[in-house]
C-alpha cells in the first residue's frame, strides 16, 4: 500500500514538473532565448514520456528554431556577409547534426569564400597582365558555380582586353619571352636552336621531320609564342606539351597527329539551354564526332583536342543562358449594356359576355334564355385598362483578370469558363439493335491563347488569340443526342508591345433590338396621341468585349560582351588559333639596339650570319679582329632579302671569290643576335648549340 502512495506521488510530482519545464520553454522561445527553450521543451517530453502532446510540441519548436537558423545563415550568406553566416549554421548543425539543408549551405559557404579569394587572384593576375592566369581562375569558379556574377563580369572584361586562347600554364612564361630574329635561307633545326636558347625550352623532332629544311624568317619585338607560331604555320608543323619546358614538333599529317595529339573530354553541365540542341550546335561548329547526350542530367560530354575544346567552352557559354520570361497582365472585360422601356396605356384586347340563368336565382340556363337575352341577363366580364410607365437601364460588367508567367516563345491558355457534356447515341444495326450513349464536353467561356516574344531592347511581340463563346438553345435529334447552339466571337491580332505598356481590343459587339407594342387599331396610330390608346415596350440589349493586356518583362536576355561573340577560332582544318600580339615591354633597350643597316643572311652550307656590309654579325656589333682588311663600302643600301652585292663582300687574301657569293670570315665564328635583351649564340658547324636551354660545352 506504501509503495502505491509512493509511486502515485511520484506520478504527480513527474507531471507538475514536466508543465513547470513546458511553461518555462515557452517563455525562453517567447524571449529569443531558442537553445535554452528547446532544452526545457525537450525536458517536458522526456519527463511526460506517455504525453504525446509535449512530444510534438518540442519537435514542431525544434523544426521551426532549424529553419529560423538556416533562413537567417542564407539572408547573410547572399548579402555577401560569409563570416556573419557561418555562426547560423553552426546553430542549426547543433540542433540537428544530421540537418542536410545545414551542411550543404556550409559547403556552399567554403565554396563562395574560396570562389572569392579566386576572384582577387585573378585581379591580381589581371593587373599585371597574366590573362591566361586570370581567365583560367575564373572559368574554373564558374565551372563550380555558373550563377558568379562578379567572375562572369570579370571574365568579361579579361575577354575584352585580351582576347586569345589560354596558354599552357608551364609554358605561359617561356611563350611571352621577347625575342628579335632574322634568318634567310637558314636551316629549321639552326632557328629552332636560337629560340630555345632565347626562350629556355627543350625541342623534340619527330623521326620523320626534315630538320635542313630552308627557311627565312624575320621578327622584331616579338614573343616565342609567335615565333613559333609563324615557324609552325608556314612549315606544316605541329607541337605537344611534353613536361613543364619541352615540345614536340612533328608534322602536321593525319597519322601524326592521330598519334601525338592529345585528346580531352570535358562535361558540360547546363542550367538553362537544352542538351540536344548544345550538342547539335557543337557538331556543326567543332566538327566533333565524339559527342555525348545525357539527357538526364542535361549534360554534353564531348572528347575533342583542347583547342576545340576551348571554342566548345565559348559556345556554351554564349547558348547556356537563362531564357527569358515575361508575366502577363490581362483583363477581360464583358460588358453588357440592358434598355427596357415600357410606356402606354394597355387597353384589354378583348371583351367577354356571358349569358345568366333566368330570374338570376342560379338555376340551370335554358334555350329561352339565349335567344332572348336582356340587360339583367347577360353579364360582362370585367375591362381593365393598365398604365405602364417603366424604364430600366442595367450595366453588367463580367471581369476576368488573371496573371500569367510565359517563358519566350511558348504557347500559354487560359480557360475561364464551363465544360457543357454533350451526349451523343450511336445505334449498331443488325440481328439485335444495340444503342450506346457517350458522352464529349465542349469548352464554353473565355479562352485566351498567347505567346509573347521577348527582344534585347525591352519589347515583347505577342500573338494573341481570344474567344468568347455562350451557350445558346438545346436541341434534341431524332436519335436521342443532344446539341447546343453555341454562340462565339473570336479576335486575333500580333501585338509588339515595351515593358508595362498597355494595349486594349475593343469593338467585339453584339447587339439586339426588340420592339414590341399592344395598341387600339385605328386610334392607336396617331404619332402623339396614339400613346394614349396604346401600349410599346423596347428592349435593347448591347454586349462588348474589351482585352486589356500589359506585358512586364521579369528576365531578359542579357547581351554578351563583344569579346564573347566574336573570337578567333583557328582555320578550316585546325582549331589552333592566332597568339596575342607581343608585349608591350618587349621593346629593344638602347645599350643593345640592333645595328643599323644589319640583315642576316647565311652563305654556304656552313650557314654562316654575314651582314650588309660584309661583316659578321658579331664584327657589326663589337668590331672586326685585329688585322682584318676593312670592307669597302656599299654603293647603296641593300633590300632586306635580297642577295648581298659584289662591292659588299669582303675579299679574301690572294684570292678572288666566285661572283654573287658571300666570302665568310675564318675568325671569329659567325653569330646571330637572339634579340635586343640577349647575348649572341655561336651558330658555327664547329660548335653546334644543342636544342635546349643551354649550349653545348666548347
């Protein structure tokens, strides 16, 4: 029995103490306290565990408390407040570990902060003019994160200032090396030489590439990118990346560059443009065959060289925008104007005798009685003339006013109306006629058809359809269907509207007169005074249709930058591309300023540099050996190109050269200038420079 007692008072005090917990878990919630209020709902339930109420009561605060966290994180998170947002999060994660919504946003949160400390190192890399650097930074935030407006922009103006294709990362220091070269008639393998001791880069040759081959080059303030740009173009030549400062070059044939050339496969994954229609534009511009349609995921997969791969980049960018939408106002507008006028006197049409039974006392009427009928025995039946004087006017306007959201160019209905069933019997002939009813239901109402056309400068093209149908009289056929008389009126116009003007169609009438009159004849007649001997009632009835529509543009087509919509994108059979033009800095410094007058040329299979003048290179430059006999000079100044004269050619002792040959020096050995900022390079078949970065050991 005391155990009982206990056990009761235990019950008791278990439950004032779980509505002490509730009460006081209120009140924090109520005070902005949320954590300590959750904490003393959560003791209600778990001390009233049978008390389903304070279960769902502490859930319903605990949900709601979550979302409250999460939707302020987000108000801070767009606001660009990232470290203000952070804290919400981690709120919402403490009462919900396994909260989804909470961890997503946090990873949303590390992506915007490192995507914004991307965003100042492509600055930073734009500032001092490293385009391919920033441009590389910023498609990759906007591979993660399409909707970056501030990358977009800033890629924007990267476009704008420099548009070329993205360098090879490893090699972009190398290419932008300024470099001054002139050659004629010198061997590939000799140029290829003086551009890697410029540059630093190391040169592979394919087996079967033709290293003597002749050619004649000039270039003043240029970059290596372009040397070997012109090198490449005007040889049929290719290259491949090998490591961080080393190409192959091979020629540029079908099989070679199935075998050296590198293939990439990117996946393009699109918001807002339709894979299929991504994938057809690919094809046609790109030329490429390896392409795949995920229309699950709204993906384009495509397997192309990295150059194609590059123009691909830019198609999509300029095809996978968000299509623009317009909210439509409409207002329908039936108006129905009623004029009933009923004036005059309406006089009794007709005038009733009846005969009375005789002496009146309500016996049966006899044949006496008809044939002599006197004032006592016919009666009259009761004439009663009406007065009318009545006029009403009634305005009944029927509104319809709904809003739509119409993406461009695609069709939207509106129905505001009924559905009238109509049944119809068919009847099958044969051993046992059999009748079958079924039953079709036609639209009747206001049906309004549009489809909007939204243009770059702010103006909507509409085509409109509209029709008003009523339901008219029910007809009954002779086999059981039923059919209605259907009244319409249709309209249909093309309208080209700006953003929030107003349009209205008028003039969709519909009108009936009826007039009807009860008169005395003969009397009723006169124009004025036949009012007073009858009666006339007019009945009009005028119906119009009005359409109001205002178009208010909620997304436009945003307009790409110039650079976006126009870019260089190789030649027929080659997507390699142009190089940027050369650097602003690679300008000749005054201590090394080539000399005037000086043309390389090469004489000989030696292929040694002479001048002009009949001097070296390394003689115009830093002045002839002792005991050299002075050259005379020219009778005129040379064309760049054209072979040296007799009178420029040194002679050789006791010896008298072949005519229009160039003599060579013995001492010392020919040398190129490799530009206004580098040393001379020995050039000599005696001390041949490696295809590399350094020269060979003497």
């Amino acid at each position: 029995m005391l155990h009982g007692a206990a056990a009761l008072a235990l019950v008791v005090l278990s439950g004032c103490a779980a509505q002490m917990a509730l009460r006081d878990g209120r009140d924090l919630m109520a005070h902005d306290q949320p954590e300590a209020g959750l904490k003393k709902l959560q003791e209600a339930s778990d001390r009233a565990p049978g008390n389903g109420e304070y279960r769902l009561i502490y859930l319903n605060a605990r949900d709601k408390t979550l979302q409250d966290f999460i939707a302020s994180g987000e108000k801070e998170m767009a606001a660009g407040k990232y470290q203000a947002a952070r804290p919400w999060f981690r709120r919402a994660l403490d009462l919900d570990p396994n909260s989804e919504k909470a961890k997503a946003d946090l990873r949303m949160l590390d992506a915007l902060l490192r995507h914004q400390n991307m965003i100042k190192q492509a600055a930073i890399s734009m500032d001092e003019r490293r385009y391919d650097a920033a441009r590389k930074t910023l498609e990759q935030i906007l591979r993660e994160r399409p909707e970056n407006d501030a990358a977009r922009a800033m890629l924007a103006e990267v476009e704008s200032r420099a548009a070329q294709p993205v360098l090879s990362a490893e090699l972009s220091d190398a290419y932008r090396q300024p470099i001054s070269i002139e050659f004629r008639d010198a061997p590939l393998r000799q140029v290829f030489q003086v551009i890697a001791q410029r540059s630093g880069l190391n040169f592979v040759f394919d087996k079967d590439l033709k290293t003597d081959t002749k050619v004649s080059i000039a270039l003043r303030n240029s970059t290596v990118e372009q040397a070997l740009y012109f090198l490449l173009v005007t040889n049929q030549l290719e290259q491949q990346v090998m490591d961080n400062n080393t190409l192959l070059i091979y020629p540029n044939l079908p099989a070679k560059v199935r075998e050296y050339k590198e293939m990439v496969v990117r996946t393009f994954f699109l918001n807002n443009a339709d894979a299929k229609l991504v994938a057809a534009s690919l094809k046609t511009l790109t030329k490429s065959t390896d392409i795949v349609v995920d229309e699950k995921l709204n993906a384009v997969i495509v397997r192309d060289t990295p150059e194609a791969i590059r123009v691909a980049e830019q198609v999509v960018a300029l095809q996978d925008r968000a299509e623009p939408e317009v909210v439509l106002d409409v207002e329908v507008l039936e108006i129905a104007r009623t004029r009933l006028q009923n004036l005059g006197i309406q006089w009794p049409d007709k005038v009733v005798l009846s005969p009375l039974a005789s002496a009146g006392n309500g016996a049966a009427l006899t044949l006496a009685d008809l044939l002599s009928p006197t004032r006592n025995s016919v009666s009259v039946g009761n004439p009663s003339a009406t007065v009318n004087l009545n006029v009403n006017d009634g305005d009944t306007n029927i509104l319809a006013n709904p809003r739509i959201r119409v993406r461009n160019k695609e069709k939207a209905k509106i129905l505001i109306g009924d559905k009238v069933p109509v049944i119809s019997t068919t009847i099958s002939g044969g051993v046992g006629t059999f009748a079958s009813e079924s039953v079709s239901y036609i639209d009747v109402g206001l049906t309004l058809n549009v489809e909007p056309t939204i243009y770059m400068n702010d103006q909507v093209g509409i085509r409109i359809a509209m029709e008003v149908s009523s339901l008219g009289q029910q007809t009954i056929t002779k086999s059981g269907s039923t059919v209605f008389q259907i009244g319409t009126r249709q309209a249909s116009a093309v309208l080209q509207l700006k953003d929030g003007e107003n349009q209205v169609l008028a003039g969709l009438l519909n009108t009936q007169e009826q007039t009807s009159g009860n008169k005395i004849p003969g009397l009723g007649d006169f124009p004025i005074l036949g009012r007073l001997f009858g009666n006339t009632t007019n009945n009009d009835k005028k119906t119009e249709i009005v359409l109001s529509i205002t178009p208010h543009i909620v997304r436009n087509v945003t307009r790409p930058a110039e650079s976006a919509t126009e870019f260089l994108s190789g030649t027929q059979g080659n997507f390699r591309r142009r190089p940027a033009a050369a650097l602003p800095d690679a300008t000749p410094r005054a201590q090394t300023a080539p000399v005037p007058g000086v043309v390389m040329t090469t004489s000989g299979a030696g292929g040694a540099a002479v001048s002009a003048n009949g001097l070296s290179l390394y003689e115009a430059s830093h002045g002839a050996p002792a005991g050299t006999p002075p050259a005379p000079a020219p009778s005129a100044a040379p064309a760049p190109v054209a072979p040296l004269p007799p009178a420029a050619t040194p002679q050789a002792a006791g010896a008298a050269p072949p005519p229009g040959n160039p003599v060579p020096f013995p001492t010392p050995p020919a040398t190129t200038a490799l530009g206004p900022t580098s040393d001379p390079v020995p050039l000599s078949s005696q001390q041949p420079v490696p295809v590399g970065g350094a020269p060979a050991p003497r």
